[in-house]
C-alpha cells in the first residue's frame, strides 16, 4: 500500500507550572464510536538509494504494534479522549468489520520521532498508520502529487501533513480533500470552524488538546481572559474561535508586542504559538494563571506519556487526531451507504404553440452535472464528467449499493407503431418527470443512445419532443460521450485483424508465422495469455514454446479462415448506401487477397449488443473473446480471441461500458446507454445502466426503460433475452398507443413518413379507432400478459384527436384487459401532463407480479422459433428454407443450442408482411436464414430481408442542419 500524509508539525506543548505552584493535569474531550483492532501499524523502512534532492520514498512494511502495558498511569483526560475513540472504533467496526481507519502522515526526511508518538496513540485506539517520507527539500510538486493519490485512495482516511511551515501553501492545503483533512488545515475546514459548522469539517487536534487543558485548568476560567501570543496562522484563529464559543475572553498579542508584559500579567491563561525557544519571564505571570508553550518539536521519551507536565500534550494532540481519524471513517462508511434525494426540479413554463424542440432544449438551463448527481446520492468519485451536462457513472456503485433493494422496474413497449413512431421516448420521458417533479417519487430514465445515421438521415434525434425531452438535446443526439465511436473502433480492429490474418497465414510458412506470433523478446521466448487460452482450448497443454510439435505448431498459428464464411463486416455511423456491398483488398500490397464484404451502420455491431447485455466489466470482456467472426474451412468457428484481439477489444470498451448520466427538461435524471438494432439486435437500453438506476431511485423508487419497435419485437425482446441476462423483473408494462396508429389498425389507409395524413387520420372516426383497439392493441396487451406483467395503456395524444376519441380509446383499452388507460399530454405540457399515467403505473406497480419466460431455453431451437411465431405473432407455424435448417443444425453441434432467439422482422405488422396491419392471421411465417452473435448470447432468425446499412433520403436531415459560427449555436435539429 502506498500512502503520503501532509501537515504541519503538531508540536509539543510544556505546561509551565505558576509561582503558585498551579498545575494542570489532563485533557478531554468528545468522540465518536469505533472499534479497537490489533493495533497493526504500516511502516515505512528507509530507502538504501537515497540521493541528493532526489524525492526518497520508503517501502511499507506491515508490522504487529505491541499494545501499551496496562500498567501506565495515562492522565485523565488522556484516557477520557482514548476510551471515547475506542468505544467509537468498536461501534465502527460493528457495522463494518472489515473496515480499518488508517491515517496517512506525509514529512519532510526521516526523522520517526512523530511516527513514534502517533503510533502508540494508534496501537491504543486500534488503527493503522502509514508514513510517507519526503525529501527534506522537497518541492511543493512533490507534495501536491503525494497527497493527489492520497485523495483517490479509499483505504485512507485521514491525511497529516507533517511539513514545514514553508510548504503548507496555500495549493498544498486546499489540494488535500476535506473530508480527509484531520488536521482541519484547509480553507474549507477553517471555514467550517469559525461559522461553527463541524459536521463534516474537523477541529485542528492541538487546538483541541490546548482547549482541554484550559478547560481542565484547576480554577474555572468561564468568562476568563486567555492571551494567545504568536502565531496568527490556522492554529491561532482554531483557538480564537474554540476559545470564545466556551465562554472564555479570547486576546492576541505578538512577541514584539510592547504592551506583551502587561497583558501577560492580566491573562488567567497564557497560550505561546510557534514560539521556538521564546518564553515568558515567570515574573509575568499572575499566580493562578496557566501558561502552555506549544514547541515545534516533540519529545519521544519512552515514559512521556506517564508524564503530560513534559510531554502530554502532544500525546494528547495525537489522540486526538486518531479521533479525527475515525471520525473520517465513520463518515465515509456513512457516506457509502444509500443516500435519500433531494432532488430540485426544474420548473417548466410550456407556451402555445408548442415551439420546436431544439428551442424548447435551449431555452431550458439544465443543472450542472456534478450538483444532479449528489442530488441522487452519488459520490464524487462515481462520477466521470464530460462537460457541464454530462458525465459517467462508475461500476462501483454498484458495490456500495449492492445490499441496497431495487427499485420498481417499468418497460414502456408500443402497440405495432406507423412508419412515424407513437412517441415511446416522449411517454418515457414524460413518466419519469410526472413521477419525479409532480409525484414527488424517486424516478429515472434509462433511454437508448441514438445512432449518427438517422439523425441526419431522415428520422432526426431520439431525445423525446415537446417539453419531455432529454436535455441538451444537441449533445444526446451528437457524440454524446463516445460511446458508438469506442464501438466503431473496436468493431473495425476485429475487421482489420481477420483481413490481416488471413494475408499473413496466405503468404507465410508455419515455422514463419510462429516466429512472427511468438517472438524471442531478449532472448526469451513466451507465450501471451490470450495465446495460453487459445493452446488451452485447442487441447495443447503446454506453455513452453520449444516443446511444441509441428502438428501442434501448424494447429496454433492456422486459423485458416473460409473467406465465403466471414460473417464480420466493418461499421461507420452514417447511413452510406454504397457501403452495403464492397470489394476489399485490391492494392498490390495485399498479394490478390481480395474478397466481397461490406459495412453496417455502427449500433449493428454485435458489440453494441454486447455492451447493452453485459452485466459487468469483465462478462464484457468475456462476451468480446466469445464473439464468432467467421468459419474455419474445417468447419470450426474462429472467435475473437482466437484472432487475440479480445483483450484489446475491451481495451476500447472499458469507457464505454459506463453509463452516461443526463437530465429531462424538469432535471429528473436518466441514464443514456447502448442502443442495439431491434430487429437483428433485442433494441434495448443496457443492462447496466438499468441496475445502476434501480439502486439509486431506492425500493419506492421507479427506472422507467424502453423496448424499440412494438411490444411483440422490442418488449418480447425484453423479457426473453434482456431480462434472462440481467436476472432483473418488471414490474409494470407501459403499452403506448395513439389515436392514429389505432385508425390505421382499424382499417384506415397507408401512412407514409414525408407524406400528408389522409383525411381519416385528422377528422373523428370512431369506429376506425374501435377497430384498432380491439384488434392489435388487444393483441399486444394480451402479449404482454403471456410474460404475467399487469399492462397500463398511455394514449399519446395528439392536437388532432378529439375527445371523444380518446374516451373510447381509454374505455376500450380497460374492456380488452388493461389494468388502466390513461391520456397523456407531456408533449405540450411536460411531466405535469403524465400525472395521471404516473399514478396509475404506481398502482399497477403495487400489485403482485407474475413475471414468467415464454420458453424454456433448453427448448431446441426450431421449438423456441416457432413458439415466438404462433403465441406472440399469432402465426399458424413457421417454415424453415434449407439453409436455415442448416444453420440450425451447425448451431446445435458447436453447442448453441441453448442461446435465446431474438427474431429478425418487420415492425411494421405482427407478421412478416409489412402492409398487412390489425391482428394478421392464417399464415406461416418465413424464416430465410438463422445467424448467431455468440458473444452477445442469441440466436437471430431473419425473417426476410434485414438492411443493415440504411441509406439517405432524397432531402436528408441534414440540409436543415446548421451551426452559427459566432454563438456556436446549432440549428435545424429535432
């Protein structure tokens, strides 16, 4: 363990006795509960390589601290200070026995003198201590770096800083963090002293053991003057306030001070600071008055601590900074446990029309990040911030929060939508500000990160609308913080490393290719982990690269991949048409090892797949190494860590598998993270950031996610991959509908994105809106009700349905199995226009949930395809081409058979053909082909045909985006 402590010499104080022969005897003072330990103490032994300037460190050594014999006769205040910090250390260790304070002491040399003093004071109470020995001319960098790793470590708990005067600048001091300034030196510390907020700051522990002294002086000195003589530095404004606040007169004077005799003779206490070999003729002292001398220096003699007229007050003032000490502990440990919100929610003030949504973003000021996030119990040091908006959020959360319950968890899904979207994002938006703003409930968004392509495509951003949105909004639908980048990066180095493998195995003889893979590096020769794993899994036993046979050779350094069997293509976030189909290899560089591939759009990357399902850093990791990349001509598949490129790979991705925190218009938080295909891909937020949130909005609190597409693709999605992976339940279904997606289900003609809206669409017609909701939205709500989760149905009303309208719509939605129906307006009205939605997800959410799997994931894979079809889809069975049934079987030998099914087809109609709309019946569905993304953890059955690469518009987004060069203000988004 390496620690560094900063302070300034605590001194030694001598306690001059008076003419009168008075004496002060002892010290106390209040603490708090902690257990005692084994008195272990960390040690620092010198360095052998010391020279000149040269920073000397010393190495820490762990060593048993014998306890103080009992027989010491410790001075009653003394034992009052150490019996109380024992008690505290006790009750500390009660609820976290795992816990040890430990005190850093960063000083300039090596003179242990100090470290002796507190480390019997430490061997007493029970914690552990570590020095960190400076040179003595060390410059102020080296201090400041030495106490910069002590901040970030979280084993210490308080820092002295045992330095010169000279180096406790101003930068020193306030670079120490407070919470761990146990020598209450820093601004922010005095601060709190001298407004008497302790709370969390600490009182310099000389300052305390000088105050005791006074206090335990034998005359009583309330309303008595106390002359502090000297230094006008922290310790001299401590003892001014400590002074004062218990009823002494406080009075300062200096050394060269004329007037220093005679208020000497009129003090009833004298407190020299920083006086060095200065002292005050006893003749000025009045009899019955106290003179103390705090000395730069300690004294460290064997028997000091049975003698306080010598040498006890700096005992004294090391027992008190192990309070301090424990105290911080304490604090921390508080600190790691749940933390109630205090949430400030940011008022809306919606106008009419509604504006655009870029000028609704902008003409709100969301809270800096840093403040959102303490208002929902994050620590500082779980936050990773990019910018002002946006940050971070670590994985040890859920750590500290791991015995914390769970939240309520709600999926909003969609009834089979138009080709223009029924405003899932909006109603999740706008739920999460009813609950939070309006309700008063912990509350959280978990939304998908939108990809690059659709935004300047022809959909425009996924941030919500209206006055529900997550803002800034430019910056949610932009990079945001790298995310798909990190995915793009990582996805093309696999792509690079497949092409780059099969030149080199084409052009290269066995004996070169293992020369090249295992190279002698100094004359030695080792093999990688990641090629351990791999000899490991070919069967090869051995980790000597000499002793392996030309066979075994041959089997190492051939992957001797199928080019024809390469499912792997390379990515790009925008939509690019003719990246669809390419030819790749056709310099003279690459010796004709030329071969057809073509790009995705970067969210296809099963990698995104992989960091929306992974539950942590290293089943990341280990979902990347299971990634199948192609075939072997033998017929076995090559993986990525078969290329070796998984360690890298999580490399790229270590960033990105946090989520990012954001705000909704009225500063509700929500978590923006991953954001897979849903149609080759399950279209859902991450796994993570879906349990991060769970922990933070506390057991009454609600993580309202989103399912893409409609409930039978993104919610079944949901529920059979995303929910088997992470283990977690909903609790509720948030089934969005509108007025005219149920027309069109109904019966009413085509809708066409870019297209006006027939006449059916904006004039009342009851019966279409009849025939809608007793036909697809009954179909989804019963879907819902295969998994047992209770369905509340969120009409997202538009300017153009009537009321009439929307009464049938609640009316109906309740008769065909709804636990409630509800109109929604947080499109013109924001949160307070879903408080109705809000309540009655709350009381759904109260009762007893259900939750089942549609199949048995040992089921064989053709079973699980067809069960989706017939229950979900309400198809009468599935036909399978020949291919398909090949797949199947290579599948079920390589052991893939037990994987969940994650159906490839059109949104737009429960079954496979997009214009049949309502509830489709009487066909069987087609499937053309099966694919597998091992790594992400499913099958894909692809109902005909998938683009993976959508291509631009005649009129893109993007003739309306625009950038104003001189406010940096972007328009045209929405």
């Amino acid at each position: 363990m390496k620690l560094s402590i900063i302070r300034r010499a605590c001194g030694s104080l001598r306690i001059h006795p008076t003419s009168s022969g008075s004496r002060v005897n002892g010290l106390s003072r209040r603490c708090l509960p902690v257990s005692p330990s084994n008195g272990q103490l960390i040690r620092r032994t010198a360095s052998a390589t010391s020279s000149g300037g040269t920073n000397q460190k010393l190495a820490v050594n762990f060593s048993k601290l014998s306890q103080p014999e009992d027989g010491h006769e410790f001075d009653s205040s003394l034992r009052e200070v150490v019996q109380s910090t024992k008690e505290a250390m006790v009750a500390l260790q009660r609820r976290s026995p795992a816990t040890q304070p430990l005190l850093a002491i960063i000083q300039a040399g090596e003179d242990d003198s100090l470290l002796e003093i507190n480390k019997k004071m430490a061997g007493r109470i029970g914690l552990n201590i570590t020095q960190i020995c400076l040179a003595k001319e060390c410059s102020e960098d080296e201090i400041v770096e030495e106490v910069l790793k002590l901040n970030e470590d979280p084993r210490v708990h308080g820092v002295y800083l045992h330095l010169p005067p000279a180096s406790l600048t101003s930068r020193v001091l306030n670079t120490l963090k407070p919470e761990k300034d146990v020598d209450g030196i820093s601004d922010l510390n005095m601060g709190r002293l001298v407004r008497g907020d302790l709370s969390k700051g600490f009182v310099p522990p000389l300052a305390s053991a000088v105050l005791d002294l006074l206090e335990k002086h034998d005359a009583p000195l309330d309303g008595k003057n106390v002359l502090l003589v000297g230094d006008e530095g922290p310790l001299g404004v401590a003892l001014q306030c400590l002074i004062e606040r218990s009823g002494m007169v406080a009075l300062k004077s200096h050394w060269s001070s004329k007037s220093l005799q005679r208020q000497v003779m009129q003090a009833d206490a004298v407190v020299l600071l920083g006086a060095g070999n200065m002292d005050v003729p006893p003749a000025w002292v009045r009899p019955g008055a106290i003179v103390i001398h705090c000395e730069p220096t300690l004294e460290t003699d064997e028997h000091a601590i049975e003698m306080p007229s010598k040498s006890g007050l700096g005992f004294l003032t090391a027992a008190y900074r192990t309070q301090n000490v424990v105290r911080s502990c304490s604090r921390w440990l508080k600190e790691q446990q749940y933390r109630p919100w205090c949430l400030r929610s940011l008022k809306l003030q919606p106008l009419t029309p509604v504006p655009s949504d870029i000028e609704i973003s902008r003409a709100q000021t969301p809270k800096p990040v840093n403040q959102l996030a303490e208002e929902i119990g994050l620590l500082p040091e779980e936050l990773e911030a990019y910018g002002r908006s946006k940050a971070k959020v670590r994985l040890s959360l859920l750590d500290r929060l791991h015995t914390q319950p769970d939240g309520k968890y709600v999926l909003v899904a969609g009834i089979t939508p138009t080709p223009l979207g029924e405003g899932k994002s909006t109603v999740t938006i706008g739920l999460v500000q009813a609950l939070s703003a309006h309700l008063k409930m912990n509350s959280f968004a978990c939304l998908r990160q939108p990809s690059q392509g659709p935004t300047f495509g022809v959909k425009g951003g996924a941030a919500g609308g209206g006055y529900a949105q997550v803002i800034p909004m430019e910056e949610f639908n932009l990079h945001l913080t790298g995310d798909i980048h990190a995915i793009t990066a990582a996805n093309n180095l696999v792509a690079a490393a497949i092409d780059a493998r099969m030149l080199h195995e084409a052009t290269q003889s066995d004996k070169a290719l293992y020369n090249r893979l295992v190279p002698s590096v100094n004359g030695v020769r080792r093999f990688s982990p990641i090629q351990i794993s791999r000899l490991n899994r070919l069967g090869i036993n051995k980790t000597d690269p000499a002793c392996l046979t030309p066979q075994e050779v041959s089997t190492f350094v051939r992957l001797d991949l199928d080019p024809s069997k390469i499912t792997w293509q390379r990515v790009v976030d925008t939509n690019d048409r003719f990246l669809r189909n390419i030819t790749v290899g056709q310099a003279t560089t690459e010796k004709g090892q030329i071969r057809q591939t073509g790009f995705d759009i970067a969210v296809a990357s099963e990698i995104m797949a992989i960091l929306a399902l992974a539950n942590s850093l290293e089943d990341m990791k280990d979902r990347l190494a299971r990634m199948v990349v192609g075939t072997s001509r033998s017929g076995r598949p090559v993986t990525a860590e078969d290329l070796g490129v998984s360690g890298a790979l999580a490399v790229l991705m270590k960033d990105a598998i946090k989520p990012t925190l954001m705000q909704t218009l009225e500063g509700s938080p929500v978590f923006v993270h991953a954001g897979p295909f849903a149609n080759i891909a399950h279209g859902n937020s991450s796994v993570l950031a879906d349990k991060l949130a769970l922990k933070l909005v506390g057991r009454d609190g609600f993580v309202v996610t989103e399912a893409g597409f409609g409930a039978d693709i993104g919610m079944e999605k949901f529920f059979n991959i995303k929910c088997r992976a992470s283990g977690l339940r909903p609790n509720v279904v948030v089934l969005v509908a509108t007025v005219r997606a149920l027309k069109m289900h109904g019966g009413g003609p085509n809708v066409s994105a870019g297209a006006p809206l027939p006449r059916e669409y904006i004039d009342e017609n009851l019966s279409l809106v009849e025939g809608g909701c007793r036909s697809n939205l009954r179909k989804q709500i019963q879907i819902a009700h295969l998994f047992g989760v209770p369905v509340v149905v969120a009409l997202n009303v538009f300017k153009t349905d009537t009321q009439a309208e929307i009464d049938l719509v609640c009316q109906l939605a309740k008769e065909v199995g709804a636990s409630d129906a509800v109109p929604c307006h947080h499109w013109a009205q924001g949160g307070r226009g879903s408080t109705e939605l809000a309540q009655a997800v709350n009381e759904a959410a109260g009762r007893p949930s259900n939750f089942q799997f549609l199949y048995d994931i040992q089921m064989p894979i053709v079973e699980k395809i067809r069960t989706i079809a017939q229950r979900v889809y309400g198809a009468d069975d599935i036909e399978l081409s020949p291919e398909a049934e090949a797949k199947i079987d290579y599948y079920n030998q390589q052991g893939y058979g037990s994987l969940p099914i994650c159906m490839a087809k059109t949104h737009l109609s429960l079954s496979h053909m997009p214009d049949k709309k309502g509830v489709p019946t009487g066909f069987v569905l087609p499937i053309r082909d099966v694919r597998a993304s091992i790594g992400a953890g499913f099958i894909y059955p692809l109902v005909g045909t998938m683009s993976t690469m959508p291509g631009l518009p005649t009129r893109p987004c993007f003739y309306d985006i625009d950038l104003d060069p001189v406010t940096e203000e972007i328009t045209g988004l929405f």
